[in-house]
C-alpha cells in the first residue's frame, strides 16, 4: 500500500474514521505509517514516534466540543508516550476548541 513513497519522506497518516481503530493501527504497523485515531473513542493513551489525534467534531465539522471531552483529551496528551502528539480539529470551531486543549493539557502549541 505505501511502497512508493520517496526515501525520507515523513510518515504517511492514514485517517479512516469509518474503520475499526485495531484494523487500522494494525494496517499502519505493516506499512510503516500513522494510523490517524480519534481520541474521543481512544482505547488507549497513544505512544510510538508520532501520534495523530483526528478531531473532526463531534456531530461533524459544523459541531463543537465541550469543555469535559476536550478535558478527557488533554488527559490522554498527558498520558501520551508518543515523541510527538499532534491533534487536529476539523470542526468549525477549532481555533477556540485548540486554545481551550492547549491551557487544559498545561502546554505550549507549537508555531509553525
């Protein structure tokens, strides 16, 4: 699946949101990539090189969260063993949901 990939090239994330969390980490291990997981429905605390917290909104990208599942999720950043942990909102109110994640998990985001 992703053979063709240029040497040095970064990891590829796979976001299947559809599929079974254990199949899909499952199909990265085998091909050297990051499995793109919800955190909302974690299972357990991310670990290895990259993890990728996908947070595409609750009801959709036209929903927010609240202040207790965005608590939960700074608890399990917290927990994270992962070198880097990197989540991504894809809801409509994402700049305020991010800050809000940012002071809950104690840290400081990263500039680009």
């Amino acid at each position: 699946m992703l053979t063709n990939l240029p040497a040095g090239a970064p990891a590829a994330v796979v976001d299947a949101p559809h599929w079974p969390e254990r199949e899909l980490v499952k199909l990265c291990e085998s091909a050297d990539a990051v499995a793109a997981t919800d955190p909302t429905k974690a299972s357990r605390a991310p670990s290895g090189k990259l993890a990728y917290l996908a947070l595409p909104g609750p009801a959709g990208h036209r929903s927010r969260y609240d202040e207790d599942t965005l608590a939960n999720v700074a608890d399990l950043c917290r927990r994270s063993t992962a070198e880097t942990t990197m989540c991504v909102f894809r809801n409509i109110d994402m700049e305020a949901n991010a800050k809000s994640l940012v002071e809950l998990a104690g840290a400081s985001p990263k500039k680009r």
